[in-house]
C-alpha cells in the first residue's frame, strides 16, 4: 500500500510508445533499370593519399566496399542516414563492382578499380558509377 500511494505521488506513469507497424521497408530493385555511366573523379592528390592511409588503417581498405562508400559519402550521393544497404556484387583481381541501395529505392552500382597495379598494398578507387531503380 505505501509503495502504491509512493508512486502515485510521482505523477502519472510513463506509458510505451507505441511502435508503428505500417512502416515501409526499403526495397531496392535487384535488377534495377540503370542510367548512363558517371566517371568518378578525386581532388587532386586524394588517390595517392588513400595509397598511403592503407598500411594505418587496417585491412578494411583492401577492399573495395570502404573506399566505395567513402567515395559517395564524399560527394554527398550515399552516406550512413541515406544507406540502406551495400554488397560486393563482383569481384575479380584488379576489377569489381559494389552495389550501393539507398532509402529512397535508388540503386548506385560503383565500378572499383586498382590505380596502383604495381603497389604492394592495393588500394581501390571508384572509376564510374551508374545510378538506378
């Protein structure tokens, strides 16, 4: 009883917030209709930048994703409140392809490169981009 009367002194209680049920999920087309290719470009320097932060920053740089997200976040396309989800699609040696799906249904497909072939630490850098749903 005086733990009743104790926290009816308090005030009202904190009701759960509901939560809505009726939000959509972001789907991204998986064959998504894509417009022209976009040649990716870097300021001055920024490739041979990226080179040299590999061996600080770990092994996460030797793949393409990082520097693909880290591109268009850079440019303003993608970044982490306009991402929803990001997947190496191809891949090959020096050549791959990392798919981008946006909140807004927008599909970026970003075409990586290695722009150092004879460096021993790889590195990858965006060549173009197509933009798509």
């Amino acid at each position: 009883m005086a733990v009743t009367m104790a926290l009816a002194a308090c005030g009202p209680r904190l009701v759960a917030v509901p939560t809505p049920t009726d939000v959509p999920r972001v789907v991204c087309s998986e064959v998504p209709s894509f417009g022209p290719s976009i040649d990716a470009t870097y300021s001055s320097g920024a490739l041979q930048d990226q080179q040299g932060m590999v061996p600080v920053v770990g092994m996460d740089r030797l793949e393409p994703v990082e520097p693909a997200l880290e591109y268009f976040a850079g440019v303003g396309i993608a970044n982490g409140t306009n991402t929803a989800d990001f997947a190496l699609t191809q891949t090959g040696s020096t050549a791959a392809v990392v798919t981008i799906c946006r909140a807004d249904g927008t599909v970026i497909a970003a075409n990586m490169y290695q722009p150092f072939q004879s460096a021993n630490t790889p590195i990858w850098a965006v060549r173009s981009y197509r933009l798509g749903r």
